[in-house]
C-alpha cells in the first residue's frame, strides 16, 4: 500500500481548529457522529476564540475576504466554521473527511487517554489500539480531500475546519516530516488558524 501525500502546492490551504468547545471543558473524548454531531458545541470562550483568529487573519490579508469553509460535520467544528463563513462572507461545505480522529473504545473517556495514543503514535503512525483510527488513515482521508478541491479550484483558497490530530497530522505530513512526530510539530489549539504550509496564519487570541 502506497503511502498517502499531499499535493506539491497546497499553499492556498489554510487549517482552522475548532474552538473550545464543552468536551475540551468537560475533559472528555468526543470523536464519533454519534456522540459528537448534535452535542459539544462550543463554549463561548471558543466562539471568540474563532472570531478573533478570523478576524486577525483577514485584517493582516493572510487571508483574502472571501475564501472557501471546508468543515468537519461535528458541532463544535460546523459552528467555528460558521462564524468563519461569516466573517470572510462565504457559506459553509460540510464534509465527513475532515471529522474527528476515530477514537474507538476510548469513546467518551477522559482525555488523559489522549497521551497513550501518542506514545503509541510516536513509534507507528498505523497503530489501531484500541479501535483507534490510524495517523496514516488521516492523512489518507483528507489528502485525497485536498486533491479533489485543488481540482475543482486550483486558484480558490480554502480554509479546512477541523479537529487537532486531523490538523497535527496535515500539518506534520506538510512539513515533509514523518508523522511519528505529528503532535511534535502540528499541535494547534483552540480556535487557531494555520496556513498547512506552516506559517502561523493569524496573532492568534488565547482566551
């Protein structure tokens, strides 16, 4: 099996991390369309969150006004979309590709759960412990995303509205790095906008 990759010029991509959102609050994990596509939505520390990254971003041009939303289907990433919709006067495209990372029997369990994975990830980015989906799944499902949207629009730029081991292993797989060090050099956090070329996109408000 051929290992994933991204296109050669992806330099109109831009990541969008959800804002804070009730799971992060409430310390949990909330990965699937079951638990997490109608519950989990954002705090109101996240809505700011986005709208200040949004609003930074297109007040300094790294963003043009218009540009295309790309989004996860879960709620806390389709209602950060929608406030970025809004800013850069555009509308929202929902697409599964971009959800969560899988998470499997740690469904709704503690995020300390979260540093197990990693450890696991660090020595083999196709691990599936515990039902969990691969680093190299990810970058398979949202690569062959980013190659069917710079087909339809090799000139649009777009900003993909995800979650953080989605945005850790783009931004990893971008850099030319192997994605054993994913939450090494993609962490993102709440409500941060990112060019996938590596540039910080935005000043971005910690609040």
């Amino acid at each position: 099996m051929s290992t994933p990759s991204l296109p050669a010029d992806i330099s109109n991509f831009f990541l969008l991390r959800h804002g804070q959102s009730e799971a992060n609050v409430k310390r949990l994990i909330a990965s699937s369309h079951a638990a997490a596509a109608t519950a989990f939505g954002l705090t109101d520390t996240g809505r700011a969150q986005v709208h200040a990254s949004l609003t930074s971003a297109v007040a300094t041009s790294i963003l043009p006004e218009t540009c295309h939303v790309i989004s996860s289907p879960l709620l806390r990433a389709r209602e950060s979309a929608e406030i970025a919709a809004a800013v850069l006067g555009t509308a929202v495209r929902i697409d599964s590709r971009l959800a969560e990372r899988g998470f499997g029997e740690l469904e709704l369990m503690s995020d300390d759960h979260y540093e197990q994975v990693w450890s696991l990830d660090r020595s083999d980015p196709t691990h599936e412990q515990w039902g969990v989906e691969s680093a190299s799944a990810i970058l398979s499902r949202v690569s062959t995303l980013i190659h069917e949207l710079q087909q339809a629009d090799g000139r649009g730029t777009f900003v993909l509205c995800t979650h953080g081991d989605v945005a850790s292993v783009l931004l990893c797989a971008a850099s030319g790095l192997a994605l054993t060090q994913h939450r090494d050099v993609g962490a993102m956090v709440n409500g941060e906008v990112r060019s996938l070329v590596g540039r910080p996109a935005s000043g971005l408000s910690r609040l």
